[in-house]
C-alpha cells in the first residue's frame, strides 16, 4: 500500500502569512517605484499584529532595550519640535519614529511566535521576492529604465530616470542576507547569496554595492563563529559596538577628515566635491546647536542651506580650479539639499549630542540582542547592510527606507527557527 506523504501548507491566516505576502511583492515594488515600501511595509506589519491577536488572544507586546531606546530617540525628536525650525514635521517624523518602532517591536515578536512551519515556508517566499525583484532590476538596468518608463507610459525615457533604480537596489542589499537565515541548506545559501550579491554588484549605486559587500561579509563573519561555537557571540557585539562608535565618532572626525583630504580634494569627481561642501556646511551649523540640534528634520530649512557653494568655503576645502568654480555656480547646487547624505552627521546636526547618544544606545542594543538570535548571521548581515546605507546614501527619517528596515527586522524574526531551551520538546521563541 502506497502512503503519499502530504507537504506542509503555508496558514494564510498566521501572523506569518502578510509578511510572506509582502516578501513576495517587497523587491517588485521598490524596483517600480521605491516609495511604495511604505504602504507595503505598514500595512503587512500591521496585518501581522492583528492576525497574532486574533490567534493567541492577547497582543505581542514589544519588549528588549532596542525598542526602549528606539522609543527614547522618537521622543526626543517628537520634544525637538518645540526648538525645531518646522515645528509640524519635526512633531510628525517623531510621532512617526515612535509608532514604527512599537509596531516593529510588536511584528517581530508576533513573527517568532508562529508556527516553525510556517516560519520554515517563508524563506521560500522570500526567495521567490527576491528573485522577482533582482529579475526586474536586471531588466531595467539593461533597457536603460525601459521597464519602469513603461510603468509610467513614458515614450522617451528621460536621463534622470535611471536614478530611481538605485534605492531598489539598495533594499535589495538589505534583504539578500536574511537568506542565510531561511531553511535552504548551507551549501544552497551560499550560492543564493554569491549569485544575488553578484547581481547587486553589477547593478548601479556604489553605496548599494558597498552595503552589499557589508551585508555578506558580516554574515560570513557570524556563520564561521557559529561553526565554532553554534551560536555567535563576538561578531553581533563587535557589530554593534562599531555602529554606536561610529554614529559618536562620524561628526568628531569630519573636520580632520576634511582638512585631510583638501590636498587632492580636485581628484575626486565634482558630486563627491560636493559631498564634502554639504558636509562643511552641516558642521557648521551643528556647532551653533551642539547639545539639542536644530531639531527633527531641521537640515531642509537651515538658514542658508539653500545658497550656493562660497569661493571661500570651496577654497577652503582644495578646490582651486576654474573649471569646479562654474560647475559649483550651477542653480541646483545648494549647500544643504534637504539633508546631509550621512546619517550620523544628520542626527548630530537635528538632535545634537543628546541624540546622537540616544541611537548609538540604540544600535548597541540592536546588535547585543542578535547574540541571542538563532540565526544571527542573517540579522548581523542586514544590520550591516542597513547601516551602510545610513552612512552614505538617504536621510535618516526618509519613511519608504525607515518602513523598509522596519519591514527586514520582522523578516528576520518570521525567519528565526525554535531555540531549544529545556529538556527535548520544550522550545521557546527567539526574541
């Protein structure tokens, strides 16, 4: 007699199954049009608590030191609003901060309280996400934007089109790690994430590639520990540890940075010259206000901020030839164009010192609560993939790459397998 063997079914009804549904649509979607990671990311976070309700009766309460202090930094950015420049949007980008938090907080643990199965089929549609979002990506770059002009019925695709593709890739680098924490086997991890790094790589957008880099090195680093040890330990500390340091460190040692650079600053090219002048300008103003900032979301309105390069300042920096002095005279180059490009240096500059301590607090946190994770090298690679990209590419209260963050930390905890705890059969979830 022949006994077929039934294959497990995803519940579509488990808090597990809007973040499946949003795996499978995430990377698509940020290809064709980045911004619509918010709706995606909020509504499948917000389908997943209310779905952990309705099963377990009570609601996934968020808890850990990462969430108190990502709350404490939302609050100090929702109090900013009383100094800040714009008082409505510092109120709104605070608000926002805090209530995305809770909600992270709530998914992940509603995430890693569903069932291992559907944890384990998950990783498919994740997957299967990516290498829709990577097929589309390859696409787009190799027609030139073709593919997203034809979303939008252009005829003509116009040059600057071909930079809405670089946010896709970089949430492209922040979710291909989470793979090592799906239930492929090792050997087939590694060739998913060789093969996708790869892609990333030849697509455009240096600090995507860079994140990307950050990304697998990171979930090397955790996956050779783990060989010796079964759970990492040393690299989600050290991880941590070197985001707080350098969110402190990053407005300490611009200056010097920037003094030692003006020797060859004209070898660079023009837009990385003007990198440097945002940043001259930012320190600048961060000096006036070095305990609370300018408040949240002050960097688009700064006095000044909208004026061109001074010779003075250009001076200053090592730009002497004629050629980047009418290139800097250009109409669209502003000293500060709504922020600073680096993350640390945009915290110092909006909430001072104070808030400055409060994330470097909060990213220690994040990777101290790694070190408990069951499938560490995953979170530790997107951490540092997402960290990257803080460094050098959006504003850090941009809400499509904010829900995005938010959406690969409740990825990570739907792709956490059971930790035994007790004797054979006791399991308890990885929180």
């Amino acid at each position: 007699m022949i006994h077929r063997v039934s294959r497990p079914r995803f519940d579509w009804g488990a808090p597990t199954a809007p973040l499946a549904i949003a795996a499978l649509v995430a990377p698509l979607a940020a290809v064709l049009q980045s911004k619509a990671m918010t709706p995606v990311a909020l509504l499948a976070l917000v389908a997943c608590v209310l779905l952990a309700r309705r099963a377990h009766g009570a609601w996934p309460w968020p808890r850990g030191g990462a969430v108190w202090a990502g709350l404490a930094l939302g609050a100090w950015g929702t109090a900013s609003a009383l100094w800040a420049l714009e008082p409505g949007r510092a109120l709104t980008a605070g608000l926002s901060l805090m209530g995305l938090v809770l909600l992270t907080g709530a998914a992940g643990r509603a995430a890693a309280a569903d069932s291992p199965e559907n944890r384990r089929l998950f990783g498919h549609a994740l997957l299967a996400g990516l290498v829709l979002g990577l097929a589309a990506a390859v696409l787009d770059h190799a027609t030139d934007s073709g593919l997203r002009a034809a979303v939008r019925g252009l005829r003509t695709i116009p040059p600057e089109l071909a930079f809405g593709l670089k946010p896709a890739i970089s949430l492209l680098a922040l979710l291909l790690p989470l793979l090592a924490g799906t239930a492929f086997p090792p050997r087939l991890q590694a060739v998913l994430l060789v093969l996708g790094g790869g892609i990333v790589l030849w697509l455009p957008g240096d600090t995507a590639r860079i994140a990307m880099l950050a990304g697998l090195a990171a979930v090397a680093a955790a996956a050779v520990e783990t060989r010796r040890r079964h759970q990492p330990r040393t690299v989600p500390l050290l991880l941590g540890t070197a985001m707080a340091l350098v969110v402190v460190a990053t407005p300490l040692a611009l200056p010097s940075a920037l003094a030692r650079v003006a020797p060859v600053v004209e070898r660079l090219p023009p837009s990385a010259i003007h990198r440097l002048v945002i940043w001259d300008f930012a320190l600048e103003a961060a000096a006036l206000k070095p305990l609370q900032g300018w408040g949240m979301e002050a960097a688009r309105a700064l006095p000044g901020g909208k004026g061109h390069p001074e010779p003075e300042r250009l001076a200053r920096l090592g730009v002497h030839s004629p050629a980047l002095d009418v290139w800097f005279a250009a109409p669209h180059l502003e000293l500060m164009p709504l922020h600073p490009h680096n993350g640390p240096l945009q915290i110092r500059l909006e909430l001072g010192w104070a808030g400055s301590l409060l994330a470097a607090t909060a990213l220690l946190l994040l990777g101290l609560a790694a070190r408990w994770l069951a499938a560490a090298a995953a979170a530790c690679g997107a951490m540092a993939s997402a960290f990257v990209t803080f460094l050098a590419s959006f504003g850090v209260w941009q809400s499509w790459w904010l829900c995005s963050v938010a959406l690969a930390a409740a990825f990570a905890a739907a792709l956490l397998p059971l930790r035994r705890s007790g004797p054979a059969g006791d399991t308890t979830p990885a929180l």
